[in-house]
C-alpha cells in the first residue's frame, strides 16, 4: 500500500477538516486545561480531541456546564472534538445536541475505555459486547445533531476476542471517521504480535469511513509502517507524546527536534499557564529518566540537591 502525506488535511462529509493525518488521542488526568494551551501555543497539536465527558443515564449537563466545561477548547482556535462516554442513548443524544448549540463542531463516542471503573458502569468498551445498543448509540447520537456536526467513534477491535470485528464496526457505520485501536478490551495495553493484521481487516471492514489506526506508535517511521502496512487513513498516538511532545510534528512534517528540549519547552510553557503541581508532575515523571526527573524537582523546590 502506498504511504500517505501525513501534513495533508482530511475532509469529511459534515465539513470537517483534520489540519493533518496525526491525531492526539486525549489523556484522562493529564490534558488540563495547561496542557492544552501549552501544546496550542508551541504549535504541537492541531486538532483536539477532549478527555471523555461521563454521561449517566439520569442527567444530562446544561449548555452552560458544558460551555464552562470545554472553555479551555474554544479558546484555543483549533478544531477540536468532544469525546462522551456512556450506554444511555436517549441522554447521549441529548448531550450532542446540547453541545452543538453551544458551538461544538465534532462529537466522538468512546466505545473502547478499558479501564475497570469506566467498565464497572457499563462504559467505554463494555459496549463491543453488545452490539444492538452500540448501534442504537451512534444512531441516536446521529439523528440528535445536525449533518453538519462531525461524529465519529473510538473503537476497540473487540471486548475479549476480535473474531466479531466486522460486526463491530458495521454497527458504528453512521459515524464518518473510526479512530481504531487494534487490542480488544481484555488486552488492555499488552504487547500482542497481530495488531496492524487487525487494523488492515478494519479498514477493509469500514469501506467508505475513514480510518485512522492506534497503537504502539513511537516514531515517524512506525507510524508510515502502520499506514503502508494497513491502508489506514492517519494515525493517533497518546501516552508517547508525554516523552516527546514534537512526535506528531515529527510524523507530520519529518521534523526531528531532540524529545528532551520539546518536554522542557512543554513544561516551561505549561507553567507559564500557571499548571497545578499534580498534572506538571504527571507529565514530567512520565517523559523523564529517574535522574532528569529528580533534578526537575530540585528546581521546583520539592527536592533537596544531595550534598557532596
């Protein structure tokens, strides 16, 4: 399969353009209000995706607490999408609806959370073991909004087996774009040996939907890997971007800045943004080897250096 130009943008049929093929998938916990401003500021993303908003099946939010909710997203001038969660339709539905008239341009579902809460509540990838309702929530969601409004999905290639992944993603055929990350539920983030060969069968299951693969990218050249390999139509990538925060410019314009000056210059900004201590902490100790991260808390004053 040919390789893609991961600067070209991607139009949908709502008339949504992706700036480029390289998506950040969100960061539950670490994508505060900070973050976002810093990577807006540095030029690092061009598109957002929000953490998931939680839906419950007996309160749907106000246009004004989601107004103040996604703030931080409409202040930055880049296209972005929020992404819901949860298995009540009617008040999915209803929430898209609320979010377009408050000038939100692009809905994503997430149908694929593997963490154990999310899945307690019936949330997130408990959905790929039923796939009547999956359908019912995408379809809803769809008919709620205009066709204007974006709606794409955040797919896993199943719960415990990817043996039903063509009736998986034909149950989502109402949303325009599949962000697809190839480990079922049950796997978590485990390593597996078949990933792209699952990707490759769900692109050729989605037919005229877009496409864009996730998992395990770490460079420029594996995420070129995952599109010749696959056919799919762009990349996301999450967790690596808080050890080199210039990956996605360095997938989509070949750009190769060292990972250690854009996580200082991540961290710099993010403090100029006034971040809380926790999320700064967060993203640093994961980017950072012992000795750097050490040295990071000498200087904000939490550590002592060690005397000689």
């Amino acid at each position: 399969m040919s390789e893609i130009i991961f600067s070209e943008p991607l139009e949908l049929p709502s008339g949504l353009v992706l700036p480029s093929r390289v998506l950040l998938s969100p960061m539950e916990g670490v994508q505060t209000p900070a973050f976002v401003r810093a990577a807006t500021a540095l030029r690092l993303v061009d598109f957002w995706i929000t953490p998931f908003y939680s839906v419950s099946p007996d309160a749907v939010p106000s246009k004004p607490v989601l107004k103040r909710r996604f703030a931080p997203y409409f202040e930055t001038g880049l296209p972005f999408a929020v992404q819901l969660i949860g298995h009540a339709p009617e008040e999915l539905a209803e929430c898209a609806a609320n979010l377009e008239e408050i000038g939100v341009k692009a809905i994503n579902l997430n149908l694929a959370c593997p963490s154990k809460t999310v899945l307690g509540h019936g949330n997130g990838g408990a959905l790929l073991k039923n796939p009547d309702l999956l359908k019912r929530i995408v379809s809803e969601v769809r008919k709620a909004i205009s066709a204007r409004i974006s709606l794409s999905v955040k797919l896993r290639a199943g719960f415990d087996s990817d043996a039903a992944l063509p009736d998986r993603i034909t149950a989502v055929e109402d949303a325009e774009l599949i962000v697809f990350h190839y480990r079922t539920v049950s796997e978590r983030y485990f390593p597996i040996s078949n990933g792209l060969e699952r990707l490759a069968k769900a692109v050729e299951s989605a037919h005229h939907v877009p496409l864009i693969g996730n998992g395990d990218l770490c460079s420029a050249n594996d995420a070129q890997r995952m599109v010749r390999e696959t056919g799919c139509a762009g990349v996301a990538l999450a967790r690596f971007f808080l050890k080199d925060p210039g990956i996605l410019n360095s997938i989509r314009k070949g750009e190769l800045p060292s990972p250690t000056a854009a996580r200082r210059a991540m961290l710099a900004e993010m403090r100029n943004c006034h971040s809380e201590l926790g999320p700064l902490l967060e993203f640093a100790r994961t980017g950072m080897d012992q000795e750097e991260f050490r040295a990071f808390l000498i200087e904000l004053g939490i550590r002592k250096e060690k005397k000689a």
